[in-house]
C-alpha cells in the first residue's frame, strides 16, 4: 500500500479545509487558549460543552468524532487524547496519532490536517514532535493486503498536513517529517518483508531486495554465493543452510556518506533465517508460522541501510545479513556436529534450533574485517528473551558503555527501548564443550545471557552491542501504531542511533 504523504504548512484550526481535523489534548487540558477559543466559538460553544460533560477528557487513547455540519470548513473533528500531562512523552503523540489515523481511515476520509498540540514533552523541538507525529500516522495507517483477494478498493489515507500556527516553526518542522517519513517507512519495510511468506521471500529474494536498495545514492552490495563462502570457511552459516534447498547468500551493503571515505564505518549485522523449523531440532507445530519473521533483524538493517541513504547521512555505514532457511533435510546438520566457523573457532552444534548465533558468528567475524567503529548486530536470538522481558523491552548486551548508552538514548527517543543484561563470563561455563571450542547451547539458565556470550566471542576488539528482538518483533494483538503479526520494532531505534550518531 502507498505510505501516508506528510506536509507542514502555516494554518489555522477554524480555516482549514479537510475531510478530518485531528486536535490531539491532553486529559484535563481543555481547549487550546486562542485556537481552541475561535473553533469552539464557530461551533457555537459544542466544543466546551463535550468536555464539561466528560464525554471526552483526554485520557490516552481516547477518541471521540465530532461532526461541525458546515460551521467550520472541516468536516468532522477528531479529538484523541494524550493522557496526563505530566506523563507526556514523545511516545504518548506517537500512540495519538496511531489511534488518531485510524479513526480518519474508518471515517473513510482520504485526507486529514492535525494541529500541533498545545502541550509538548518538556526539552522536544518542533523537530522532536513533526517527527513524532509522522511516524505515528504512517506506522498507524499500516495494512498488508498483498495476498487478500477481497482488499477493499477505497485508496485509504492517503495525506496529513501538520498545521503550524507560526511561520518560523516551518522549517524545523519540515525536517522532523523528512526524518519521521524515513524512519517510518523503513518500518513499513521491514514488516512487508516479514509479512511476505517463506515461499516468496527466500534468500535469494532478500538478495533481491537488497539489489535494489544498493540502487540508492552511494550504496555498493556484494552477495556471496555458496562457492564463496566455502573458500572463506563460514562453516556455521553453510551448516545451518545445508538441510534446505535455497541456497543461502551471504549479503554487504556499504554507503559511504561521511566526507572522509576513510572513516571507520558502523557496521550492522542482522539474523536473516528466512524460516526456522529448527532444523532436526524440530519446533513444536503451534505457532511456527510466526517464523517467516526470524528474518527480522536482517531486515532491519537493510532497511537502516536505505534510509540512511534516503537522509544522506553523513557517516559510513556497512550492513551484512547471512541469509539462510534452517530446515530438516537428508543432509541436514545434527545435534553433535562440530561446525568449524569462519574465526576458526569450533562449535559443537547440540541444538540445531539455537542456528541464529551460528550464522552471526560468521557474520560478526566477517564484519571485524572493516575495523568498525561501532558494531551492532540485531536479532531474533532467543525465547528465554521473551520469558525474561515480555514484549515492551529489546534486551540489550554489550561490551562498551559509551555505545550501550547512544543506543539507549536512541531507544528511548525511538519509543523501542532496551533493557540492559549481564555480560558476566561466568556464565561461559555452560558453553563449554567436551570435543569443540565451545557448544550453541548453555542450558535453560540465563540463556538469553549465554547466547549474548556466545556471540560476544567473534567481535574482536570492536566496540560490540547485541539486540535480541526475539521479545518484540511479533505482536499478538494491534496497539495503537503495532500492527497485529511482525512489528519491525528495531527499525526505529537503529536509524535514530544513525542520525544521532550524525548529528
């Protein structure tokens, strides 16, 4: 489906022509001072009276319709609210505009215009919020219908103007939609790709992908193919790609955005299983489907990899997705392998469903080879992640503060948060093994921590942090700017690291 067009323009409430007019209030605000005093006036005191009688009061989430029948030039009016003020957040007007859009679509409005509210988080900028603003509507009004034969044949939503009362808030403005739309639309992205089944998006289909984001200004791809990666001895990625018939591809992206080429780069590694039955370590049949998904930090980092072409950052940027099916064939890999990794570190495969940490230890190797300045892979690791953190929080490792601490910030201000874990090599006892270097798996205990130590063995000296997504990148129900199905949560948090990186 078509992404959402967002523009900024100087107006005002009571003179705007639109399908919908979205006010968004805080709970106990009441109106805003002089827009909210002219509109309410021209509907002849209605606007008050809805608040006096509590039948709107701001709560978050809350949304009421209120039809002007020709007093004003807008249609209806959307009032959404955004909770306490004293809680506001940026993320609180992400969630507003989400339910806020989908109002207007089931109003079957094509177009509708949103005032700035009146109350904004303490320090945000007119930056801050247009790029808060856009990516709740775009991220809100999200459908995948590719495969729907009975799609409905309305275009949708299809415009929101941001209406600034001052001129000199424009430009500022303007660049926090230019921003918002990047990142939302790598969201949109990640979740089609996801979305998209195993059938279709293969490993040869996300080198597809990956061809046409090196189509962007300043993007180079190379793909190894299997030959390749034999030669260079990626034991762990062929072994985990030996039980399926796709082939599996081992794909780098490079943008050269900083004014010296010879700056070391970001490098973003991403876990690209475009399904996982968990090999001869077979999953249980409930809920597999949901693995078309385990593909999503690949994802990811193809997407950062195309907006940060799109914002021409200025900053070198690598992102290396080892893409593979894991499936149990005739030639499958075994529990009790020893696969010998592109390091030259052995491991004793004791689970072949644990195959993620496989393909990103050679992916990881293969990344220390630019001398990153900071090195961040991001995957659906481990389901000892959503025990231990539920679906609000990315659980975080890593090995340098300054970096966990920019992606923290980055996180707080993307609304995709992470929680930090142990790092403790203590917990490398139960990965040692009887007959390799060391083994996939170390047991139920802590075992989102041991496969962060796991991968930790393949960085270097690089400046490292570890994402394990496993916990938020499916949602079970639709929240206000969440799908139900692949979130693409991560998306956001990687390219707000970028451009604060940039900054």
């Amino acid at each position: 489906m078509p992404i959402l067009r967002v523009h900024a323009k100087q107006g005002h409430v009571d003179t705007e022509t639109t399908d919908a007019l979205v006010l968004l209030l805080c709970e106990g605000e009441g109106l805003p001072k002089e827009d909210g005093a002219i509109l309410d006036r021209a509907l002849g005191g209605a606007l008050r009276d809805l608040l006096q009688s509590q039948e709107f009061d701001g709560k978050a989430g809350e949304v009421v319709v209120f039809h002007t029948h020709g007093k004003i030039p807008a249609k209806r009016l959307i009032l959404v609210g955004l909770g306490k003020k004293h809680d506001l957040g940026l993320d609180q007007i992400r969630q507003a505009m989400g339910h806020a859009v989908k109002r207007v679509r089931q109003a079957k409005s094509g177009a509708f215009a949103v005032a700035l509210p009146s109350s904004v988080p303490h320090g945000a900028s007119p930056i801050d919020v247009g790029q808060t603003m856009t990516e709740g509507a775009i991220l809100g009004s999200y459908q995948f219908t590719t495969y729907r034969s009975d799609t409905p044949t309305g275009k949708g939503v299809t415009a929101m103007t941001v209406l600034a009362p001052q001129k000199d808030h424009l430009r500022q403005l303007s660049e926090g939609i230019r921003r918002g739309v990047a990142t939302a639309e790598a969201t949109v992205y990640v979740r089609d790709l996801c979305n998209h089944p195993s059938n279709v998006m293969t490993p040869t289909r996300i080198a597809s992908e990956a061809k046409t984001v090196a189509k962007e200004v300043g993007v180079n791809l190379k793909i190894l193919e299997q030959k390749e990666m034999e030669q260079l001895g990626m034991g762990a990625l062929l072994g985990v790609a030996k039980g399926s018939h796709e082939p599996p591809k081992f794909i780098i992206l490079q943008y050269h955005g900083a004014k010296n080429k010879n700056d070391r780069p970001v490098v973003l590694v991403g876990k690209t299983i475009t399904f996982d039955t968990g090999g001869i370590s077979l999953k249980p049949a409930e809920n597999m489907e949901q693995m078309k998904a385990d593909m999503t930090g690949g994802a990811e980092v193809l997407a950062a990899m195309r907006a940060a072409a799109r914002l021409k950052l200025p900053l070198n940027l690598i992102s290396i997705l080892p893409a593979a099916e894991n499936m149990p064939g005739g030639r499958a890999m075994r529990p009790g392998d020893v696969v010998k990794t592109l390091s030259g570190k052995t491991v004793e495969v004791q689970n072949t469903d644990a195959e993620g940490r496989l393909i990103l230890s050679d992916g990881l190797t293969y990344a220390t080879r630019f001398k990153p300045a900071a090195l961040i892979d991001i995957a659906t690791l481990t389901g000892a992640c959503v025990v231990a953190l539920g679906q609000f929080a990315i659980g975080m490792f890593g090995t340098d503060a300054t970096l966990k601490d920019a992606v923290h910030k980055a996180g707080l201000r993307a609304g995709e948060r992470v929680w930090e874990m142990p790092l403790w090599d203590e917990y490398f006892e139960q990965l040692r093994s009887d007959v390799a270097d060391m083994r996939n798996i170390g047991g139920r205990g802590g075992g989102m921590i041991t496969a962060a130590l796991f991968l930790s063995k393949f960085v270097g000296d690089a400046p490292w942090v570890h994402l394990d997504i496993a916990s938020t990148d499916w949602s079970e129900r639709e929240r206000a700017y969440i799908p139900k199905g692949p979130t693409g949560i991560g998306t956001r948090l990687l390219i707000q690291f970028l451009i604060n990186r940039s900054l």
